[in-house]
C-alpha cells in the first residue's frame, strides 16, 4: 500500500509535468473507484495547474476553479506518459497536458478516488478532520504528549490514528517505536513526555529518510512500465519477527496489535 513516503515522491515526480500546463482533455475510463469519480472534475479541463501539494495521504492538484482530490488508496499509481504508449488495463483516468504529457491514474483493485473540491467551498470532509502533517512543526513531543494524556489505547494505534497525527502507517509506526525504544503496546498514558519526544522525533526521521530514497526512483515516473515509487526500504524491525534485532541480537517479536502486524524487540523497547 502507498504510505505517505510514496505519496509524496509521487507528487515529487509528477508536479514538474504538471504546474503552469493547461490540462487539454480528460478521460475517465472507468468512474467506479472507491467512490464514483464525479461530473465535477471536468472542470479541470483547460484549466492550468496552479499546484500538485499533499495533505496526509492525499495528492491535490489545483486549478483556478478547485481542486482534483486524489488518493492510491492500496494498489493505485500515477506516472506520466510522453511516449504515446497505449493505456493498460486498469489506467482508470487520463489527463492530457499542454506539456505533451499525459497523466495516468492507474488501480488495479480501485480502493483509491479521484473527488472534487469546488474553489470556496468548505473543505472536503476526507480532509476537513485530518491531524497535523508528521513533518511539520505542528506535530512534535509536546503535541504527541498532550494526546497521549488519559489514553488507554496502545502508543502504536495512538500514533496511527490520524486525528493525532497523518500519515504514520504500519510500516512507520513499528520503526518509529522501535528507534524511540518504546514497546507498541504500552498503554499511550503511560508513555512520559521524553519519550514521546523520542517518538516524534524518530516518526519524522524514518518519514524524511524513506522520502530521500524515494527521490532516487523519481524518474520511474515518467515512461515506466515498473511500479513506480515503491522502493526497498532497510528495515529495522517490521517483517522480521524472529530474526536477529540489529542492536542486541535478541529475536525481534511479531504479534498482532489492532489488527495489524507488530514488530518490536523485547530487550532494546521497554
Ligand atoms: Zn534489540
């Protein structure tokens, strides 16, 4: 599934061959996504692209009249098409481009959406409850802190809910702990304010750092058939439950904590 690192080196790779052209035409070949991809979106059609941003999971891509609302959801992808290479199955939408280019929306198990945000209008309600961006600084120890206060909730769901902060999947969220040195399942109250600050440190490290790697596949964006943007990651400790911790040797632990898999070494997270 795209987390926020792929999300973001995907606006990273598209933006370039989408700010300040004019979009000539779009099509939408199938509208059943997630939800149905609406009428209004035609509006973007020889509109100029203002901006490509992101807001936790979700791309924006702006024009004078509002704002295409895109998200991968679990298996989608974005690339751009120079080479009048024929649409594959599964390339849901397409936005051509006075840059020569053309944008592909591409999903096999459409879980993502394609939505429309009319200029002054209310924000969507997708983003209207969202929590602060991980890396900027409006999410820290101090923010952390504050949420954690009274909450018997696990740390490691406290931090992947997005009302506390965007953006912290799976994979984040066990690498995250495991560098502060907190167990995920400790209960979020019990987690005192250095350590959250640990925390919040180490969510923005193991986020800038996957985005760095990601820039060296930015050229996969553009005329690959490959996946683009997914990119090996070294990990720590998520999908090596029983394998050697890096620091201590003991076997990282594996178990399941709010339904997802959870990773942590016994002796280094207390
Ligand atoms: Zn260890």
């Amino acid at each position: 599934m795209p987390e926020l690192p792929e999300v973001e080196t995907t606006r990273r790779g598209i933006a370039p061959h989408l700010v300040g052209h004019r979009v000539t035409r779009l099509d939408v070949h199938e509208p059943r996504l997630r939800w149905p991809v609406p009428d209004s979106v035609r509006a973007l059609e020889n509109a100029t692209v203002a901006s490509v941003t992101r807001r936790a999971k979700y791309l924006l891509i702006a024009v004078p009249a509002g704002t295409a609302i895109v998200h991968l959801g679990m298996s989608g992808s974005l690339r751009i098409a120079t080479d009048g290479s024929p649409r594959r199955k599964h390339d849901h939408v397409e936005m051509t481009l006075s840059s020569g280019g053309l944008l592909r929306f591409h999903d096999p198990r459409r879980f993502g959406c394609l939505l429309w945000q009319a200029a002054g209008d209310p924000a969507h309600p997708l983003l209207a409850r969202l929590g602060p961006e991980p890396l900027s600084d409006d999410f820290d120890g101090e923010t952390l802190f504050a949420a954690t206060r009274g909450r018997n909730v696990a740390i490691k769901v406290l931090i992947m809910n997005a009302a506390v902060v965007v953006g912290v999947g799976n994979i984040y969220a066990s690498e995250a702990l495991f560098a502060a040195g907190v167990r995920p399942a400790r209960a979020a109250r019990r987690v005192t304010r250095a350590e959250c600050r640990r925390i919040a440190d180490a969510i923005k490290v193991v986020l800038a750092r996957s985005i760095d790697m990601g820039g060296t596949t930015l050229r996969d964006f553009v005329d690959s058939d490959g996946e683009p943007g997914y990119f090996a990651q070294s990990l720590a400790v998520y999908g090596r439950g029983g394998e050697p911790c890096h620091a201590c040797a003991r076997p990282i632990v594996q178990r399941v904590l709010g339904q997802r898999s959870t990773f942590w070494c016994p002796t280094c997270q207390r």
